[in-house]
C-alpha cells in the first residue's frame, strides 16, 4: 500500500481490480462450498440464534424460525457467519496496518453528523427488509446469481442500481 506525501492520502486498489478479485473470489467460492457469497445469512443466523436464547418456546412455534433451528447445531454453525467475521476483521486489519482507523462520522458540512447517522441507520433498516423479501442481499442475489448467469441476479442488480440512481436526485442536497 503506498502512501502520497500531500496531506498523507491513502492510494486505494482500482476499483477494477478489486472487482476482477472480487469475480476471482465468487467462482474459488463455489468451487469450494457449491454456493455464492451473502452477508445477509449471517445477520439471519444471528438473529435466530438471540431469539431462540430469550425465547425458545417463541422460536420452536414459529413456522420461520424452525426452518433454521436443527437440534445438532446452532445457527451460528454457518459458514456465513464465518465469512462475514472475516470480512469484519479483515477490515479491522486492514485499517490498522494503513493507519486508516478512526472513530469518526462522514458527513457533507450541509447536514450533521447526527443527520448521518439516521439515514445511515434508516437506510441499513430498508436494504436489511429488502435482503429479506428478496432471499438475499446485494452479494448473495446479485454477484452471484449473476455469476451463475440467473436471471434474477441481473434483475436484482439492475433493481438495486436503477434504484440509487432513482433516489440520488433527492438526497444529492445532503451531500453536494
């Protein structure tokens, strides 16, 4: 990683490259575990296995939850969950080597950091609701349906994408 002198900015990867890797990962991904990559399996084993802890008599009647609850392993046994720790310290890691780790919020000087945060926040709600209805996030029903060439990953893709451009036009104020 290599560091410019002017204002001790990091150089980041080519976004490209990053996506070439990122192809490179999703097929070694199935190879290995015959399925894609996700992230939005990892916060469903989460949650199942915190409601099944306060309330197992709730989880063991619920015709949703049951479908994740095997009486040989936890849902946490899940190699989503593996994946997604990984990608946590991962960062974790690759923030502490470049020096990047701060506690700070990002934020346009036209809004405030408090403001950020909530659309931050309401903004993670709705994609974590639309993970759900969709059966996947944008990594599990996007990247790799397209990379098995399924119709419904370009049609998420598409969704997601055309979606931001639509909504950008009333939100460009908050950063611009």
């Amino acid at each position: 990683m290599e560091t410019s002198n002017q204002n001790n900015r990091h150089i980041y990867w080519n976004p490209y490259f990053g996506g070439f890797l990122l192809g490179l990962l999703i097929i070694f991904t199935f190879y290995i575990t015959g399925r894609g990559l996700g992230a939005s399996g990892a916060v469903k084993s989460t949650v199942v296995t915190v409601v099944n802890q306060v309330s197992s008599e709730h989880t063991e009647n619920n015709a949703y939850y049951q479908k994740f609850l095997k009486p040989e392993t936890s849902p946490m046994n899940n190699w989503l969950v593996f994946e997604a720790l990984g990608v946590i310290l991962g960062a974790f890691l690759s923030g502490a080597i470049t020096g990047r780790i701060k506690l700070k919020t990002q934020h346009s000087p036209k809004i405030t950091a408090k403001r950020r945060l909530l659309f931050a926040l309401i903004g993670g709600l709705l994609f974590g609701f639309g993970a759900q209805i969709a059966r996947g996030c944008t990594s599990g029903a996007a990247l790799s349906g397209i990379s098995v060439l399924a119709t419904a990953g370009f049609i998420s893709m598409l969704s997601i994408f055309g979606t931001g451009y639509l909504v950008a036009y009333f939100f460009r104020k908050n950063w611009i």
